[in-house]
C-alpha cells in the first residue's frame, strides 16, 4: 500500500503520482548534433550564418518553427524554408543522435522514480519519431509510460494540451503531477495546465525563463531526492 510519493528538491516536497519531463535542453543535451545538421543544411543554400545565440533561442519551437524563425529574418521564401527544414531533419536523423547525451543525474533520478512507482511521459516540441530514436539511442525508453511529440500533439507547447494529454493517459490529474523543463515555453504549458514547474537551470533556454511560472529550480538532477515506494 503506498502511503506517499513524490520528489524533494531543497525545502520543497512535491507530492506526485507522475512526473512529466521535456526532452531537449532537459534530459537530454541534444544541441551539438542539433547545431552541427544545421550548419550543414543551411550551407548548403548558401544562407548567412547563424549565430549560436539566435540557435539557442529557437530550439524550444521545434524543428519547423525554429528554421522558420531563423530564415524569415534573412528574406527567405515560404518554399525554400520548408526545403531547408527538412534538410536540417533529414541530417539530424543521419547523424543518429552520436552527440547526444544525457544530463547529470537523470539515469539516476529515472530509476529512482521507476521503483517509486512514479508514472513519467515526455511532453516535447520534438518529432515523437525524433524522441524515440534519442530515446532508444540512450537506452532510457522503457521508463516512460507516454511519449507526446509535436505532431502528436493538439497544439504544441507553449499550449498546455500536450501535457494535458499525457495526463488524461496516465490517468493522472494535474494536482498530482509535476512538469520538468528548461524553458520560458515549458513554464508557461505548465502554467496553463495548473501543473508545478521545476526549472533544470542548466537547459538551453532556462535563462529566459520568466520565475514567476517556477516553482523549484535546479542545477543537476542529482539535487532531487525521490521518496515512497511501490
């Protein structure tokens, strides 16, 4: 019989039957094989160069919206955008996610919150075919109950329906659940979906993060502590 679970970060205790978690910037650190197809698709249309910063910025819209972004600023037609978006895709599957890695701590934390019988879902702006190979690649799949991808996805995040999703399917209500990500869009989709949000600090877009929508920030996810058990 479980009496309690959830997380302590610091002074905090989450009380939680699930946990949701973004992908990239969050578990994982996907940015050098990001970064490194994107070069390579946007040398080959001879379009300016991009710096790192305006890269970071994008990330959390997903593939598509982040080439978008990145483009209409240099004149670039609808057409060629969407060529070039999925050149920057087909690139980034052949590189096979080599570059990825996980964060500190969260092979750790995962295990930890499996033998808790805490249930976990991926929420990412990432294409769920994309998150799967990364998934796989790392070895991690088998801890998640759900993945919600961006095309699986009613609307994307900063929308709150993708975690709402991942609820409704783990049969899991928002006050019992907590969202990890790394951005200001994370934030705000848990916000909306009246979801506590932690804040792994050391993500790709943690610093635009408005700390208003923060309800716990973090380093490494060695700092979360998981008690109760099956």
């Amino acid at each position: 019989m479980i009496i309690e679970r959830g997380i302590r970060l610091q002074s905090k205790t989450f009380y939680c039957q699930a946990i949701l978690l973004d992908l990239d910037g969050t578990i994982v650190d996907t940015s050098a094989d990001l970064w490194l197809s994107l070069q390579n698709s946007f040398a080959s249309y001879g379009f300016a160069k991009i710096s790192k910063a305006l890269f970071f910025d994008t990330l959390h819209f997903g593939i598509d919206e982040s080439t978008r972004l990145i483009l209409k600023e240099q004149g670039v037609e609808e057409d060629v955008i969407l060529q070039a978006a999925e050149d920057y895709k087909n690139g980034y599957r052949l590189l096979n996610h080599g570059l990825t890695v996980m964060y500190e701590g969260v092979l750790n934390l995962l295990r930890c919150l499996k033998e808790s019988g805490i249930k976990l879902a991926i929420c990412t702006n990432k294409e769920s075919d994309l998150t799967a190979e990364i998934l796989r690649v790392l070895q991690i799949e088998d801890f998640f109950e759900v993945v919600i991808g961006i095309d699986q996805a009613l609307e994307p995040k900063p929308s709150p329906k993708p975690l709402q999703q991942a609820l409704s399917y783990l049969s899991v209500s928002a006050e019992d659940c907590v969202f990890i990500g790394d951005s200001n869009i994370d934030a705000m989709a848990s916000s909306a979906a009246g979801i506590p949000f932690l804040l792994h600090s050391s993500g790709f877009g943690a610093a635009q993060v408005q700390f208003a929508n923060v309800d716990g920030c973090f380093d490494s996810f060695s700092e979360i502590q998981v008690f109760g058990r099956q």
